[in-house]
C-alpha cells in the first residue's frame, strides 16, 4: 500500500467513534505507516489484518467462481434459446458480463490488500529479528518467518494465477456480448454457438484454479490461526 492506495477495514474491527474518525482520516490520507500504528494500538496487529485481507480475498474468489458458473450457464441457455426477444437475449448476458466484471473487480482488490499487509508484515519481521539478544529465539522467529513466508508464497502464487485467468475469461463474454449487441439477429446467435465450447473451456479453467486457490487459504488462514492459538 501506499499513499494512494485505497484501503478497507477489517471485517472483525469494531471502533468507538472517535477511533473510527481517526482511521477515516488516516485512510484519506494513505499513510501505511500511520494507519498500522493505530491499528495495533487498537490491538489489531499486521497478522490479524494479514489473516483478515486472506479471508475476505478467498470469499471474493468464491464469490467470483459461483458468478463466472452462473454467466457460463446464461451463457449456454441463452444460445439454445430457441426463438424468443435478440434484445431480451442480449440484455440478459450484458448483465451477467458485469456482474462478472465487477467480482472479479473485487477479487483483484482484496489481492492486492493480502499483498500490502503481507509487505507490511514481512518487513516487520524481518526488521524485528535484529534486536533479539537471545540467538536461540532469534533462529527460531527466523524460522517461523522462513516457513510463514513459503506458505504465503504458495498462497499468493495460486491466487495470482486464478486472477490471471479472469481477464480472458472477461474478454470473451464481452466480445460475445458486443457482438450480439452490434448484431441483433439469428445468425448472429447461430455463430456464437461455435464458440460455445472455447468459452466453457475457459471457464472450467478458472474454476479450478480458483478453487485451487481458495483451497490455498484455507490452509494458510488455518496454519496462522493454529500457530496464534
């Protein structure tokens, strides 16, 4: 995160008013720093809100698998449809394109929250081990920090790709949604049916790696909440 980094707050943090006020502005303002402080003064440290951002991005990806399935599906329906309104047709799929649009908006972001916390957090860590005066503690945070960064690292790589997978997914029910938009006839429904299978394709794929992913932090939220235990 940086200084014009949007960020949102965590599902469990529950303020009075005048802290609320403070973190409003602290988020208006950008500052990580600051915003972190505060947080931990609050009692909420870099790992509760590291395991909060990994929640709230596996319940995106669900979010978004579950809406990719269901504009599949329109997808499929709509162009056996025999007969019936082009218009209706067309308006039915526009909207599953940007309900589409907008989970997979929304997995990106709660990525990119894991991300800033995660920085935030290593480099804490990191940081935090020169002033050990104890070698023995300080080699085994090192080794805590060792194995925590290889599963955030295993994390993050599957939800990265899952995220890579949704833009051409996107790309092609948007194509297919201009065209139906820009061609309102039945030869134009009767081409796309050729397409069908490319766009099921794609679709499977992102399914099962955000799935894969999601499987991913549920291992992660499970091995931090174990170790906070």
């Amino acid at each position: 995160m940086n200084c014009s980094t949007p960020f949102r707050f965590p599902g469990f943090l529950s303020l009075s008013l005048t802290s609320a006020l403070l973190l409003v502005g602290l988020a208006g303002s950008g500052c990580q720093t600051a915003y972190y402080e505060t947080m931990e003064k609050l009692g909420y440290h870099k790992r509760d809100l590291m395991v909060s951002d990994v929640k709230k991005a596996r319940d995106a990806q669900q979010e978004a698998k579950e809406q990719f399935k269901s504009a599949l599906d329109r997808f499929t329906k709509t162009l056996n449809i025999q007969g019936g309104e082009l218009q209706e047709k067309y308006e039915v799929l526009n909207d599953e394109y940007e309900r589409s649009e907008k989970r997979a908006q929304a997995v990106r972001d709660r990525i990119a929250s894991v991300e800033n916390v995660s920085d935030a957090l290593f480099d804490e860590w990191t940081a935090e081990l020169k002033q050990y005066s104890n070698a023995a503690l300080r080699q085994k945070s090192q080794k805590q920090l060792t194995q925590t960064r290889g599963q955030y690292a295993q994390l993050i790589k599957a939800m990265k790709r899952a995220e890579a997978k949704m833009d051409p997914v996107l790309a092609k029910l948007k194509d297919h949604v201009l065209f139906l938009k820009h061609n309102l006839n039945a030869q134009a429904i009767a081409s796309l049916k050729s397409e069908l299978v490319t766009v099921e394709s794609n679709v499977d794929s992102l399914i099962k790696d955000l799935n894969a992913s999601i499987q991913e932090a549920d291992s992660f939220i499970a091995s931090m909440e174990k170790e906070n235990a």
